[in-house]
C-alpha cells in the first residue's frame, strides 16, 4: 500500500477502492498484519482478496500438504504440486498479487506467541478445538478473530473482534442532506424540509446544520440527534432560546462513530446470533449451526468426513446433530429436526466447490478489512449459507457411485454433482461478454469448475480493452507487467495455467450491431448461455435482446463498491434483464447547471461540461469546417448559431499567436464566468426579487450567488489560470508553462475591464424557456457569421488538437481545471467545496469497485450457473440476490415468471415469436402476400402494419395502389427497397414488428411477438 517506511497510498493502483474506503481506512489497513491459516480454496480466496486490498503483510498458514480434492477450487495447485506444503506452494502466487504486501508462508503449529504478532487472525478448514483455543486467546488480547469454513454447498462464518470494537462509519454512504424550509421554536422543535423529496433520515440520526438565516444558533451547533416526524419533518430538541428562523439553510447527516461488544466463540457457540441472510430460512441456518458441530464430532470419530452418497455416514452424522439438538439452548433447538437437510450436509460435505469459496471468501476478506480499519459494519456474529437449491431438482439423479473421487482435478466437484455431470459441464459452450474484474472472477471460477473443458466444450471471452495498473487492485488475472496487453488474452492465459484443459478462445470485438457479422446466427446458435461482465446498461440491454432473439440462457451480474447484484435469465421460464427496467439517462436539468446550482454534483458536472466545450468539441468543429466543404451549409441548416459563433471566435476574433495570450484568454474567462455572469444573473434576478405567487425568488433549491473578487494570491483563483490557459494552448499547438511564478506575474499585468450589467438579457429559469429561446434564431447575426467564414483558406495551415478527458493523469491539467472550476462555481453559490478525490470521482464517472464485492458476486453466478446446466425448470429453483457487504445485507430472492400476454385468446412472453419459413414448397420465396396470409390463416394474426427496424414496409391505411405494389414483392426484395441497403450475408432470419387489427384500446400497449422470416429453407435430418 505504502511506500517503504510511509503510508502514503498509492493512488493508481487503489484508485476505485479508495472511493469505497476512504484514505483514512485504507491507511489503518497499511498498518495490519493478517494471519489467514488453511490454503486450500476458501482459504487461498480470502487470502487474494485480503492481499489486493492493500493490507500491512499477510502471512498464510497451513501444516497440510496438496491432494486432488485440492485442485477442485484452490487456483493457485496443479498435479504438479501434488504432495507439497499447500502454504509453500501458494505464497509463490500471492506473492505476486500486490508488490505493497509481503506475503509469508508458515507451516508449523499456531502458538500464542506467534498469534500475538498479528492485528486479526483467520480461521479456515480448523478443526473445532483449535478454532475455540485461538479464539479464547484472541478474544483475550483483544485481536480481531475471524473463522470461516465451507463444506460442499454450505458455508459458515463467525467474526469477533473483541468486547469494544469502534465502526467509524456503518455503511460507508454518502451522509443525506436536505434542504430546510423552516424551523420552529419549540421544545422540541420541528424541522421541516422542502418538499422536493423526501429527507431520508431515521430515528437517532445525528445532523448538523449550515446556511441557516434567522436561527443562526443551528449554524454552530455540535450534531443534534433527531427523531423523524415524516417524509419531510423531525423533531431537533429545545429550540426555544433561539433566533426566529428566516429562510434557508442544509440539515446534513453526521456519521457518529458506534462501538459493539463481541462474544467470544466459546461463548456465541451456545448461544449465537445468527445474521438474517434469508429470514425465511432462519430454521434452516439453526440446523447448520448445529449440523456444522456435529461435522467436528464425526471427523473426530472417524478420521474423515462423511463419504459421498453414503447412507450409513448420513445416519451417524444426523445422530450426532440430534444429540447436540437435544442440548442446545432454545435459541438453536429445532423441535423438529431438519433431517433432510443434515443429510443433504453430509451427502456433499465432502466437496470443495469453487463458487461457495469465492462467495464466502468475497465475503470473509470484507470481515477482515472492517477489522483492519473500522469501516463498515462487522458480522453479528455468524452467517450461513445453503447452496443446496443447486443440486438436481430430481434427487435419483445422484448415486454414491457416481459420487465416488476419481483422482482427478475435479473430485471435489464430483463429490456433490456426480461425474456425469462433470462431463456435461465440460461439453458446455459459454460466452463471456468482458475480462474485468467480474470477468476474471468468474473466468477463474470457469475453470476451476471444468466449464467448457470437455470435448465438444469452449468458453469464448471478448474484451476490447487494455490492461490498466488500476486494473491491478481488483482483476487478479492480471500482473504489473501485464500492463497495456489485452484483457481478454491476458486473462485467457491465466486461466489456461490454473487448469490446462480449459479450452478458451479470446476475442477483442465490441459486442453491438457493428459485430453482428462475428457473433452471427452461427455463433449464438451454438452457445449453451451466455455470462455477462460488463458495466453499462446499454450494452447488458443489447446482451440481454440477443438472448432473447436466440433463447440463449443469460447470467447477469454487477456491483458498485460494496454492493452487487445477480439475475438469472432462462428462456421460457424467467424475465428477462429489461422485462422491469427503466433504462433512461438521468441528467440534471440545463438551467439548473448553468444558472442555479445547488450541490457539489451540479457544479462538477458544469465543470465537465466547460471542459468538453472549451477543449474538445469546439477543436472538434474548427477541424470539421476546415476539412469538410459541406460542413458550414450543413451548420446552416440548424436552428441555432452557436456553431458559427464557435468558429468565429477560434478562427478570428480569439486564435491566439503565443502562449501571453493564452493566459490572457484564461484570466478573461475567469472573469466572464465567475464574477460578470453571477453580477448579471443578480442584476436580472436580485436578491430580493419575489415572483409573481410571492414568494422570494432565491428560495429553496435556488441558492442566491455572489461574484467573486480574482486573487492572484488565491491557490484556487491561480490554479485555474494555469489550468486553462495551459489546455487552451494546446488546442492551439502552443507551448504551455508550469511556472506559477510567471504565470501569476503575467496575470497580475492584464487589464481586465470593468463590467457593468446590461438591460434587456434573457436569462432562462427553466428548460422550456431555453428550448424556445433556441429557436428563435438571429438571421441578420447568421448572415454576418456566414459571410466571415465563407472562405476558410487563410485558415487551412490551423488545424487544433481537441482534448480528450483523462482523469487518471495528474500531470495534463485536465483535473487541475475540473477542480478549480467545479470549486470556484461552488463558491458563487455558497456549496461546499470538495478534495480532488471526490471531484475524480463524480466528473470522471468512476464506478467504485473492491475485489471481495466481486469474488462474492462471481460466486453467486456460478452457483446459478451449475443450475442451468442441470436444466432446472422450478422458478423456485434459482435465486437473484442483492448484497451489501459493509452493512452486511444479503437478500436473496426467487426470480419473476416470464410475464404473459394474451391476444385473441392466445398467449405468449418475451421468449414466444411467429415463425414463418420464407422459402416455400416449390423452392421460391414468399411475396409480403404470402407471408401475411401465413400468418392469418397459421396464427391468426390480421396485420395492419409491419416494420423492420425503424422502416415500416407496410400499412393498411396507404393508397391501395402502394398497398398492392409492395405486397405483390419478395419479401427479401421489399427489404432492400425500403431500406436502401443490402440485407447482410450472415443473416438468415429478418425480424419484424407487426401491429394487428381488433386489438381494442384496452390493449394499446400490448407488444405482439416478432416475426421471424428464416430466408433459407431448414435443413432436415437426412
């Protein structure tokens, strides 16, 4: 994390996980040693994830040396480690994970003198008596204490971290603020907050207050606790010594430390506090908490766990839960026992399966950091987890033969699913769609499970981007030397050493219309599912109407900072990903960024804004007219001259000659926007200026600006300068300057004319306004504009350098501008100012991302996975989830029905479509004729209309001459008409839309299935 003897964090390789901690976190996290014993996979996973978050040193201990059940969900083993010390084997690997974190590997027994050297301690695969000695010594020295263990399809986890553990912050959320419309005097008095939405707190929040007038008692206040009233009230306490309020002000959350007592294991065991993963399954996780005991009992007895399958190992371990059962306190007994359950347990606790370690170890390591760092809320005190929803729907399927290890890589597979179904694993064909960091976590979990491997099988990964050191902190595929390769072959690789039969192919293609051509009707059609990894709506709305289209299984999955989320798509039986989404942008309103902002958020955004204006899109239009003949009439043909206005001023009135003029132009327009503009926003709307329904103007979510006075001396006012006139330079090909000296001496020279506010400008209040303003042109101004750029020879030799936004290079300025002026305009209008880490955050749209979400979230898929693959057809069979692993919240949830429409008494879902065979009997292809009387007389369907895309073909209210013209043509034929293009050569089927007739107005939003036109005649079985 830190260099040498410092803890500075470096920010490149942390970047998006310090947007889920926090500097502080990750800076007590730089001084932990962790102690995770047992490396085999739930071990070896925690250990990874703990590594890449950037803790002091991991030291990783196992006394135990390498079998083949080992090689089923530990990455870091092959055949060829068979025998050797499964500590010393895996540090070779760690090692190499994070240059920041020393990796030891310790292979003797764990004494108290050893475990005193650590800040938390890790259990995994301990047997009971050593988890209760280490944790009464831990729980007596105060180290947090952590054990975790998985057996087959369970998983268990306990966390103690002492009697007086401090969490800094529970959730790690933004703190919630509102805007205050008005408060009384009052014991106690009320709070109200403007009614734009609702203020989100609860009952013992703490608040602050800021910007308050009247009441400025509430200005200095230390946090208030509150009790909430509404959606828009709460009660504050006696506030009848204060001032009168008058208006305004922000009631802002405070995060009050907590501080939470543990029980030790020894104690919690007897009587634990289990966390509500499903609450309807409370039952089921009691009889684990006990099942998971009696395993301790039966090892001890018989030297094993219980063997696949068997009967009579099933019966001994049940015995033994139900002795326990029988002794347990009344928050554990089950009266009656689960039997089925404990001996589903037993039945596969002999497994190791890859997707429950990846899931719990996701979940383990987060522990670990919230021991490290405080952040986030720990574990009360133990979870469960039961994947047994993954075994097959019909219980005969299984047999202790088919069970039964045979000495290969993946028995501890077999041990749960059998080996049929390891080889139908094998045969599958599966497509990944992106190699980030959920990519690589279930790449990882690919091949670990034997996906694809088998003959007849393939995993094809696709990834158009480069490997980036920030990449390093999460996608554990890649090393620093990876950097600049490509994911997808860089993660191929990888996963090709971790299992050598894994038969993936890498691609480096974009996934979207301009790749139909490649991931064509031959393609789809031999794929079994489809994974995706990506991170945007628009291309997982693509994925998921490809899926639809080819009825392809679709595994979807996302996280964002501690939060993630999985949704299972199977054809026929689930929604799909958009059936239930509102997939619209939301964007702040244009008038409330360049007139009335109120949060940081709205001044970095302006700030954006001014960037891709200024540097990028003006270039951008300069180079266009300059290249493009066309270019000025095509500009002309808009409503507007705000592009004429963009050439004129960089061709002619402001093209600078040399690099004073630069910081000219820079100190103008600091000037122009953060002192002229707000005096004339305060000439049209002043302070006290009330609307025509009286009430003040500046009120609410308008917050009344100030102009500011430039000062060369101000940091702030400086580094915008420097920012903007270096950038405005380079557009220009002009040499720019770092010395601030100069620049400032150079600023402090300008004459900058006084400004005086003029009557008569249209400042807009609302969108509408300035849609309208819009399309009012000035045409006398175009002409004049027009004749000055009609000749752009003298220009030709200018052409400019757009910039492109980077934000993860500190030395091009382009933050340096951002900030300067996100913080500037914040301070016009009163808001809080924000870091450079925050501003990265929010302008360069980074999505915060930690690697135990997604180890966690990549396990949860998986398990979803092995469902497909047995074929289950029980909606009740697959599970969606939703976690938050700082709270920590778990809810798992049965996927929704495929929803059903029904027209004419037929019914279908998304999945259904009409299909109609384009070539007929005698070899010719249907006319647009033939294939609507198809559909009347096979589907019942009288269309009325019919589209292809965005071009309709066909419409019964055209003249009935247009009408017989088209229907009379091949439907083929009528395509490439319409369309004025060419159908592709790897298409075989055209889609259609139709719209039919006697849908009545009841069902005007009823969306009939598609048609699908197969233009070549299918081929039968000889």
């Amino acid at each position: 994390m830190a260099n040498s003897d410092s803890l500075d964090i470096d920010e490149g390789l942390y970047s998006r996980q310090l947007y889920v901690l926090g500097h502080e976190a990750m800076r007590k996290m730089g001084s932990s040693d962790v102690l995770i014993s047992g490396m085999k996979g739930l071990g070896v996973e925690i250990a990874k994830n703990v590594i890449l978050s950037g803790v002091k040193s991991v030291t990783i201990h196992d006394v135990g040396n390498v079998h083949w059940s080992d090689l089923s969900s530990q990455f870091y083993l092959s055949e060829d480690d068979l025998g050797k010390n499964r500590a010393e084997v895996s540090q070779v690997h760690l090692a190499q994970l994070n240059s920041y974190v020393p990796v030891t590997a310790f292979t003797q027994q764990l004494t108290e003198s050893f475990l005193a050297k650590f800040q938390v301690v890790v259990l995994t695969d301990s047997p009971l008596e050593e988890q209760l000695r280490i944790g009464d010594f831990c729980h007596t020295r105060n180290i947090p204490f952590i054990s975790a263990d998985t057996k087959g399809l369970f998983g268990q986890l306990f966390c103690d971290f002492g009697t007086d553990f401090v969490v800094s912050d529970p959730d790690g959320e933004q703190p919630l603020s509102s805007m205050v419309h008005h408060v009384s005097r009052g014991q106690p008095g009320v709070v109200t907050c403007l009614d734009e939405r609702r203020h989100g707190f609860m009952d013992d929040d703490f608040v602050t207050f800021s910007d308050i007038q009247g009441m400025v008692e509430l200005n200095s206040c230390e946090p208030i606790k509150i009790r909430v009233l509404g959606s828009y009230s709460f009660e504050i306490g006696d506030t009848t010594s204060f001032s009168e309020y008058e208006k305004g002000g922000i009631v802002t959350e405070v995060k009050m430390p907590a501080r939470i007592s543990f029980e030790p294991l020894r104690v919690s065991i007897k009587n634990p506090k289990i966390s509500t993963v499903d609450p309807g399954k409370l039952k089921c996780f009691r009889t684990l908490h006990l099942t998971f005991q009696a395993l301790h009992l039966f090892v001890k007895e018989k030297k094993q766990l219980p063997k696949p399958r068997d009967q009579l190992d099933a019966e001994r371990l049940l015995e033994l839960t139900q002795a326990l059962n029988n002794k347990a306190s009344p928050s554990v007994h089950q009266d009656p026992l689960d039997d089925s359950l404990v001996r589903i347990f037993a039945y596969v606790s002999a497994g190791d399966l890859s997707p429950i370690n990846a899931f719990l170890g996701g979940v383990t390591a987060q522990e670990v950091m919230k021991a490290c760092s405080g952040k986030f809320t720990p574990l009360q005190q133990w979870l469960y987890f039961d994947g047994s929803h993954c075994l097959p729907e019909e219980d005969t399927l299984l047999k202790k033969e088919s069970c039964a290890p045979r000495q290969c890589r993946y028995d501890g597979q077999i041990a749960v699913f059998g080996a049929d179904f390891q080889e139908r694993l094998g045969k599958q064909k599966y497509f990944l769609v992106g190699a980030g960091a959920i990519g690589c976590e279930l790449l990882k979990n690919f091949a670990m499970i034997g996906l694809g491997a088998g003959k007849g099988g393939s995993i094809i990964v696709t990834d158009m981007d480069s490997i980036e050191r920030s990449n390093l902190n999460r996608q554990f595929l890649f090393r620093a030397s990876d950097v600049s390769k490509m994911k997808s072959e860089t993660a191929a690789r990888a996963i090709r050493k971790m299992n050598p039969m894994c038969q993936v192919r890498a691609h480096q293609d974009l996934v979207g219309p301009s790749t139909e051509h490649v991931y064509d009707d031959d393609f789809f059609q031999a794929l079994d599912g489809v994974a995706n990894a990506l991170d945007n709506i628009k291309a997982r709305m693509y994925m998921d109407q490809r899926c639809i289209y080819y009825r392809k299984p679709l595994l979807e999955s996302g996280t964002l900072g501690t939060k993630g989320n999985t949704q299972v798509i199977v054809p026929f039986l689930t929604e799909t990903y958009g059936t239930a989404r509102d997939t619209s942008e939301t964007a702040f309103p244009m008038c409330t960024l360049k007139n009335f902002p109120s949060t940081i958020e709205h001044t970095l955004q302006w700030a954006r804004d001014e960037f891709e204006g200024l540097f990028k899109q003006q270039a951008e239009r300069v180079n266009q007219y300059l290249q493009d003949s066309s270019f000025l009439d095509r500009i002309l043909s808009q409503p507007n001259a705000e592009a004429l206005e963009t050439l004129h001023s960089r061709l002619v009135a402001e093209r600078p000659s040399s690099w004073e003029e630069c910081i000219i132009w820079a100190r103008n327009r600091w000037q122009l926007l953060f002192h002229n503009s707000i005096q004339q926003l305060l000439h049209n709307f002043p302070p006290d200026q009330v609307t025509n329904s009286g009430v003040p103007f500046w009120y609410g979510s308008k917050r009344c600006p100030h102009p500011i006075q430039f000062d060369s001396c101000n940091r702030m006012h400086l580094d915008y300068i420097v920012a903007a006139a270096n950038l405005y330079a380079q557009t220009y090909g002009l040499p720019g300057s770092r010395d601030r000296d100069a620049i400032q001496r150079s600023v402090d020279a300008i004459f900058v004319p006084p400004f005086s506010p003029k009557s008569g400008v249209k400042i807009h209040v609302t969108d509408e306004e300035m849609k309208e303003f819009e399309e009012d042109v000035d045409l006398q101004r175009l002409e004049l504009l027009r004749t000055a750029l009609a000749d752009s020879s003298p220009f030709r030799a200018y052409l400019m350098d757009p910039i492109h936004f980077e934000k993860d290079d500190d030395s091009n300025f382009h933050m340096d501008f951002i900030v300067a002026a996100s913080n500037l305009r914040a301070e016009n209008y009163g808001i809080p100012q924000t870091d450079r880490h925050k501003s990265k955050l929010i302008a360069g749209r980074i999505i915060p991302a930690i690697a135990t979400t997604t180890s966690a979230v990549a396990g949860l898929v998986c398990l979803e996975l092995y469902k497909v693959v047995w074929g289950h057809r029980q909606l009740s069979s697959y599970r969606n989830s939703f976690l938050n692993l700082a709270q920590p919240l778990f809810a798992f949830s049965q996927p929704l029905q495929a929803p059903v429409q029904k027209y004419q008494q037929k019914e279908w879902t998304p999945w259904d479509r009409f299909e109609v065979q384009g070539i007929k009997a005698d070899g010719q292809e249907m006319t647009l004729q033939d294939m609507l009387h198809c559909l009347k007389t096979e589907h019942q369907m009288e269309v009325i209309m019919l589209c292809f895309g965005t071009a309709m073909l066909y419409a019964h209210f055209w003249p009935e001459s247009k009408r017989q013209k088209v229907l009379a043509q091949r439907v083929t034929d009528l395509v490439r008409s319409i369309t004025g293009e060419e159908i592709p050569s790897h298409l075989s089927t055209l889609a259609f839309e139709i719209v039919c007739s006697d849908e009545g107005d009841e069902e005007e939003d009823l969306q009939l299935p598609p048609v699908h036109y197969h233009m070549f005649q299918k081929e039968t079985d000889p």
